[in-house]
C-alpha cells in the first residue's frame, strides 16, 4: 500500500524541473516554481521551499531555469542620401521648415 503525502527528494524534483524546462521555457523562475509545486502535488507528495531550491541548484550548473524573453534585434541601418533641396521640400510637406530656414 503506498503512502500519501511522501517528501520529494531534491533529485526527484530535479527530474521534474527538467522535463518541464525541456518541454518549454519560463520568463521567470516564480511560474517555474508554481508548475513544480502543481506536478509534485498532483503526484500527492510534499515538497518545501528547501528541496525545491536544492533541486535548482543541482540544475542550474548545467541549464539556465529561466529563458528571459528575447529582444528583437534591430534590423541593418539604412542609410538615405537626400539632397539639401529635396531635405526642405520633405519638411515643408511636413508641415515645418529647418531652423536656417525661418
């Protein structure tokens, strides 16, 4: 008969934090805690804060836990040449004038 409510090891926690960091990526390392907590209660074991924390640590050596989102990089610099007369006629269009101008 099994016992409810066991411990989680901090290696058994590992092995769920690394399924769940395979399967997909958190922006922060609060909702990664929150799904561990989800999928170690759903198998009616206890786990602490500490064992948690321990099972990050053994992790963390070989992985990063959290993927910051990434940043759009910006595209190439576009470079425009434009005369002085077509400059003022943009502006113009535009509804100002170059401070030479007024």
């Amino acid at each position: 008969m099994l016992k409810k409510n066991l411990e989680a090891s901090p290696r058994f926690v590992a092995a769920v934090v690394r399924g769940l960091v395979t399967g997909r990526d958190f922006a922060q390392l609060a909702d990664l805690t929150e799904t561990v907590k989800l999928m170690i209660g759903r198998l009616h074991m206890r786990v602490s804060e500490d064992t948690i924390t321990a099972a990050y640590r053994l992790i963390s050596s070989n992985r990063p836990l959290v993927v910051p989102p990434a940043r759009p990089t910006p595209g190439p610099a576009i470079h425009v040449v434009v005369s002085h007369a077509e400059a003022c006629e943009l502006l113009e269009r535009l509804g100002t004038r170059p401070k030479a101008m007024r």
